[in-house]
C-alpha cells in the first residue's frame, strides 16, 4: 500500500506541471556543479565550492518543501479528513521528491553522454568531465538532503487541523 | 439501547482560547443518532454547526463530553488510531467539493483506499461501481476542471462511500451549488442513504433541505435550540 502510495505520488508530482519541470531544471544544474567539485575536491581542489553547492541543494529542499506543502495544502487536509495517516501523507512528499532528483539525475546523464558523443565524434578524445564516482557521491548527497525537505513539508502540513486547513483555503 | 445509534453525543461542549477570551463554539449538546438516518444539523453561519460537525466525525475533541461514534468512545481512543477509523467507518463531502486537480474521477474516487491493503482491482471494481451508481462512468476519465459543480459533488460523494462507512458527515454540501443542482445532490444523498442504509449528517444553514431529513436539530449559540422531525424526504420521491 505504501508502495501504491508512492506510485501515485510520482503522477501526481508529474501532473503538478511547470513548478516540477522549473525545480527539475534547477537540481540538474546544482547536480552537475556538486559533481564537478567533488570531483574537482577528490582530485585535491579546494573544497569551499563544495560546501557551497551541497547549501544550495539544501536551501532548495527548504524552498522546495515549503512550496509543496503551500501548494498541497488543501489535498493534504481532503486526504486527512479521507482517513489518510500521516506516515501516508509523507509517502506523497517523498515521492515527488525523489522523482525531481531522479529526473534531474537523468537529464544531466543524457548531457553528459552527447557532450562525450560530440566532443569524441571531432576531437578523437574524451573529454574530461567529472568521474561517474563523483556523480554517484553527489547523487547520494542530494538524495539524501531532501529528506530535509520531506521533513520540512511534512511537519508543516501536520501542524494544522484538517479542517481548519480546508476552511482556510 | 445504544446499539441502534450510530453516534452519541453527550454533554458535549467545545471551547477555544482567542488571546485571553474564552470562545464557547458549542455547549452542552446531547445528540443520538440512529443508523440509517438523514439527520440535518442547521443553523446560521457561526451557530457551531461545522464545530459539531468536526466534534462528532472525530476531526477536533470536545473540551468535555464525550462522543460514541459507531460503539466507540472517541475519546478513549489513541489520536494515531483516528485516521483508521475515519478510514472504515466514516465519509466526508465537503463544500468545495475538495476533488484532487490532478486525478481523473475514478482516481479521485480510489483515493480513500490507496493506504489500504485492497488490491488495485478490488478498489478499482468498487470506484466504477459507485460511478456507475451516481450516474458518472462516462466520466470517469475526466479531470474535475473538466467537470461541471454538481458533477464534482457527485464524484465527491462516491468518493465518501468507497470504504462503506457507517455515517457520512456533509458539510454545507450544497453550498457551492445553485438551488436546482442543490437540490439533486441531496435528493441523491437521500437516495444512497434509503438504498444503502449509510447514515448522512448534513450540515447546512438551507431551509430547504428540512423536507429530506429525518431529523433535523436546529443550533444557535452554540446551543441545540429545536429538535424536530423533518420531512423525511417524502417530498421529492
């Protein structure tokens, strides 16, 4: 049933339209930056830009909790007031998420596979990009920080009183 | 005999804390409610009726009282257990409708059972069952943007069914209607009520839909001022 649950948060998160596309766009680019200096640290480079991205992603988690749970606000309430838990409701924030980090994850993969393709095809070299190990990192990474914004989203939407929450809206 | 009410209410009084005044929402209201009945709550806006409405659903808890909903004792029960019990044994139909934008009817209609363990087909056979039953399968793929108010209210009442509860709360649901619409949508509610046996508590401040109810308990203040027999929905057979 959870399972179902997250399922039907992926569609929900895709239907939810430009702000999902807007957020993807913006985890790949902080994606492909974090990428680049961990890559760039692992090689021995300077680790504060490091730190700088991995604050962004962070910071955007935040934004990006508060946003859904302003946005599902009135959803969240009709499903509580449906007999929806709360663990439930969290299945939702999870799902959309972890599905704007995995496409995000993905659209930067695609580049990175036609910018090799590209570069190869008229120099006869690869071109040096960060390593797949520094990807996965930073993948993890970003992952992982979302659950700041899970939690984020989660606990403002449990704050108000279903009803209270609808009759607001 | 308790066993035939659904729900009790007993001595039940709501209080809130604005600053440092006391707001009493409602005061000593003694209900019983029978199963299978169509009970009407009315009162003029800020009477306390959506306040009882919360109370006796199990959304919000008395400040003393208490409420037996379908046997139980509500306030004996764990806050965590509630949502399970609003799962199996109530449904809700709220004014605006509160469809999700992004589903389609029948998805919309499944929401209640998906934290459920019902598999996908038994869910889905019971949705286009209660489609079906509110006149709406064709529809069923359309978005509630696409659909028209009385429509969205008829999806939301399916809605409320889909896990046959014992008591389905309505707050106010025909307030987002015109007169004609309104009236359908209570005459279906009635309908459900008489061929399934679920009892409807229906909130409202319209006069009109004294003529349906079984009941009807009149509130002001916060205080049960009438309770009386209503038409008993002989009218709009």
């Amino acid at each position: 049933m959870t399972f179902r649950i997250f399922i039907k948060s992926l569609w929900l998160a895709i239907r939810s339209g430009k702000r999902f596309f807007l957020f993807v766009v913006i985890y790949a680019i902080l994606l492909w930056l974090t990428a680049d200096r961990l890559d760039s640290l692992l090689n021995g480079g300077d680790p504060v830009l490091l730190f700088v991205f991995i604050g962004s992603v962070a910071a955007l988690a935040l934004v990006y909790g508060i946003l859904i749970s302003n946005y599902r606000k009135v959803q969240v309430a009709t499903l509580r007031c449906l007999g929806w838990t709360s663990a439930d409701i969290k299945w939702l924030f999870i799902g959309e998420l972890m599905l704007v980090c995995c496409v995000a994850a993905f659209i930067d993969l695609e580049i990175v596979v036609h910018y090799i393709g590209i570069v190869a095809n008229f120099t006869q070299k690869i071109p040096a990009i960060f390593s797949s190990t520094a990807f996965l990192i930073s993948f993890a990474i970003i992952i992982g920080v979302q659950f700041l914004g899970v939690f984020v989203a989660w606990n403002r939407m449990l704050k108000v009183r279903p009803m209270e929450a609808l009759r607001k809206a | 005999m308790s066993e035939e009410y659904v729900l009790i209410a007993e001595d039940t009084t709501k209080e809130y804390r604005r600053g440092s005044e006391i707001i009493i929402a409602i005061k000593n209201i003694d209900l019983k409610i029978k199963k299978g009945e169509f009970f009407v709550i009315i009162g003029p806006s800020g009477s306390g009726k959506s306040t009882l409405l919360n109370i006796l659903s199990g959304l919000d808890t008395p400040t003393t009282g208490r409420i037996i909903l379908d046997g139980l004792d509500t306030g004996m029960i764990d806050e965590t257990m509630f949502p399970k019990i609003r799962r199996e044994r109530v449904g809700f139909v709220f004014q605006n409708f509160n469809l999700i934008q992004e589903l389609s009817a029948i998805d919309n209609v499944e929401a209640p059972l998906w934290p459920t363990a019902l598999s996908s087909k038994i869910i889905e056979e019971r949705a286009l069952t209660l489609l079906r039953m509110v006149d709406l399968i064709e529809r069923k793929d359309h978005k509630p943007k696409e659909m028209s108010g009385g429509e969205q209210q008829r999806v939301a009442i399916a809605r409320a069914l889909i896990n046959n509860p014992k008591v389905v709360f309505a707050d106010e649901p025909t307030g987002n209607l015109d007169s004609h619409t309104g009236e359908e949508i209570v005459k279906l509610l009635r309908k459900l009520n008489k061929e399934q046996g679920t009892t409807m508590i229906v909130v409202t401040h319209d006069e009109n839909l004294i003529k349906f109810a079984d009941h009807v308990v009149r509130i002001k203040d916060g205080k049960i001022s009438e309770l009386a027999k209503g038409g008993g929905g002989k009218t709009p057979q």
